[in-house]
C-alpha cells in the first residue's frame, strides 16, 4: 500500500475537550497557522472530538471555545507563548 506523499511521515492525533454541548469548539496551533476557525470539534458523548494528521516533531496547540483560547487541561505540558499566556505541548513521535 502506497503512502500518500501528503500523509507521509504523519501521524493521527485525536484531540478532546469536554465543554457544553452547542458551541462551537476549534483546535489552533503550529500545526494549521493558529488558525481560530480551521480544525472543528464535533460533539460526541460529553466532549468535543476530532483527529488531525499531523507531522513528527514539536507542536503547540490551544483549544477555541465560543471564540475564547483556552489550553488543554488534559495536556500535562505547556509552555509560555509570548503573550502572557500559555499553550499547550504535543510531541508526535
């Protein structure tokens, strides 16, 4: 089976956040230009789901509740964003 050389050396990642069913709920970081309205959460039995394919290495990410950046509460890494917040750290290996 032949990779597609868009997909080559990705990996699937799902990302999750429970927050209350009817908003609109996105995933912004390094890895789709930070953009708020690209990446779309579905809700599905409590929480907001999807999965991206994204390539090895280091990724920063934050969570776009109702328009309000939140970090993951589950991620057990953050690291300062140079605008007096923090974002949230995923490796992909």
């Amino acid at each position: 089976m032949m990779t597609s050389p868009s997909l080559a050396g990705k990996r699937r990642v799902a990302f999750s956040i429970k927050a209350d069913q009817g908003g609109e709920v996105y995933v912004a970081g390094s890895f789709n230009e930070w953009s708020p309205k690209k990446s779309r959460l579905a809700y599905k039995s409590g929480a907001y789901v999807t999965t991206l394919m994204l390539p090895k290495g280091r990724h920063e990410y934050k969570f776009v509740i109702d328009g309000v950046w939140c970090v993951d509460p589950e991620c057990p890494e953050w690291t300062p964003n140079g605008l007096g917040s923090l974002n949230s750290v995923l490796t992909v290996t």
